[in-house]
C-alpha cells in the first residue's frame, strides 16, 4: 500500500486554511516530500511526520509556491538530527534544483554560522545530497522505486514528474503542467494519480491579466481528469486549487472532474489521505481515511 497525505492544497496565493504546494507519500516504510510549499513543516507536523524523519525530497520544478519553505526545511533538519553521522537529506529535483540549494544554503550562510559555533557537536553544515534529473529511475532503495518524466509546464523548464512504485502499487505525481504525452505515459496504468489543478472557467473571468496568465501552463479540472482517464488510473487525486474551494465546494469541483473522469475522485482540505492498494492489472483502490 502506498498512502499519500495532500499536506497543502493551495497556491501561491495565501490562504488562511490551505499550505502551499506539498505532497507526502509513504511506500514501504520510506517517506517521500513531493515539493515544499509554504508551512510544509506545520503540515508535516500535522501528519505525524518531520523534517528529520523524511526518507528524500523530490520537487517537480522550481517555481517559489513549490519550494518556499526549503530553508526551513533544510535547516530544521539540521538543527533536529543528533546523531553524530547525519544522514543526508537526498534532494531530487530537475535541472536548477543544485544552484537552488547552494543559494539556499547562501542565504542562511548566518544561520549555519551562528549554529556551528553556538554547538559543539554540530560539526559540519546540513548534510544534503541533491541530484537532478529529467527523466528514467531516480531513486531505488528496499523495493521503492521512483521514475521521472518531464511535464509541460513551459515556459517553466525543465519540469518533472514523479511515479513512486511499491509493490504492485503506484502513485504519479503531476506537478503543474498542461497534458503532454510524458506525463500520459509515466500515470499510464498507476494506481493514482495526483495532479495539480486550476479552475480556468474562474481564472478567466477575473480582471487581472497577470491572474489569467496562470491558464496557459496549468491544467483545468477537466483537463486533469482527461489524463486521467486516458493514462486509465484507478484514483485522480486532486491538489493545488485555483480558486482556493470554500465550504461546501467540493462536490462542484468533484462533478466537474467526473464528466470525464468515471472513477474515484478524491479532493479535501491539507491532510486529506488516500490509500493506494495494489490491484488486478496494477489498478489501485480507495480507502478515503481523513
Ligand atoms: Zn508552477
Ligand atoms: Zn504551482
């Protein structure tokens, strides 16, 4: 079983209720991050889990919503691992994701300095190991394996994303994109697939252009069901909400998404978690649990 935790459902446009951008999945005892939006540690918290207790952190491109809290991140990390050998965080990112982090790492150069001479035992800086990638197998460890495909999020480039497999279950996650015969192909028969999502009916009746603009590299509800539904997944996961969905909002996004998409259909506040069993023909099933 695979089991992902929408940890923030919202954009880069604050909201009161929903985090940034961030996704947990936990397969085979591993726990994966899929990028690191605003408050991800309160989320994490909120979950069960931490910075330190994270297996690897994986970021679909490089946009500020997605990764806002890697300092935070990183340092919390850091500060919170007590044993002499720390095992570094693996960080997984497309092309960019290194110049990134070292500018991450520049920027709280003070922070690191003042904890290293404040801690006799801190004896080095956080301990990372970022690889870039843009496609093929990017992590392998104790029967988890993750792929990488690119996504079309242009003129966002390079962007990827990511389909975790655990025996016989699998979950893709999308990451913003429009359709795009990768991403077809990486969510082809997965389990879930997660997938970031705007409402374009909305977005284009608002009378900021710079708003509108945000509809030419985004999937709509719609859009992200057809994949779905071509890439015949078993769950479409949806995230990353344009508009932010108000009380009682759900079913009308949940509607839009099924006259496309026949199957289960999961959306919810940060937290939200959805079960991914391993099925005939690698389909997976829901179980609906928060
Ligand atoms: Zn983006
Ligand atoms: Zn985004």
């Amino acid at each position: 079983m695979i089991e992902v935790t929408l940890l923030g459902t919202g954009s880069p446009i604050p909201d009161a209720d929903r985090a940034g951008p961030a996704t947990l999945v936990r397969a085979g005892g591993q726990t994966l991050l899929v990028d690191c939006g605003r408050g991800v540690q309160m989320r994490l918290a909120g979950a069960g889990s931490s910075a330190g207790a994270l297996t690897a952190l994986l970021l679909t491109h490089l946009h500020s919503d997605h990764i806002g809290d890697l300092g935070d991140l990183i340092i919390t990390r850091w500060i919170t691992s007590f044993g002499p050998n720390p095992v570094p965080l693996t960080i997984i990112g497309p092309p960019g994701t290194a110049d990134v982090v070292d500018a991450t790492l520049r920027a709280f150069a003070p922070d690191i300095g003042y904890r290293l001479a404040h801690h006799p035992d801190l004896t080095g800086p956080p301990a990372l190991d970022v690889q870039e990638f843009t496609d093929g197998v990017v992590w392998q460890r104790d029967g988890v394996v993750v792929r990488a495909a690119p996504t079309d999020h242009r003129p966002v480039a390079p962007t990827i994303g990511f389909r975790v497999e655990h025996a016989a279950a699998s979950v893709v996650l999308a990451g913003d994109t429009v359709p795009c015969a990768t991403l077809d192909e990486l969510a082809s028969g997965a389990g879930a697939l997660v997938h970031t999502v705007i409402r374009k009916d909305l977005v284009d009746a608002m009378p900021l252009q710079r708003i509108r603009d945000i509809c030419d590299y985004h999937s709509s509800v719609e859009q992200a069901a057809d994949t779905a539904a071509r890439a015949d997944v078993g769950i479409l996961v949806l995230t990353h909400y344009v508009p932010g969905i108000g009380p009682g909002g759900y079913d009308e996004w949940r509607a839009l998404a099924a006259t496309v998409f026949p199957r289960q259909i999961e959306l919810g506040d940060d937290l939200h978690r959805v079960e991914v069993h391993p099925a005939v023909c690698g389909r997976g099933t829901v179980t609906p649990a928060g």
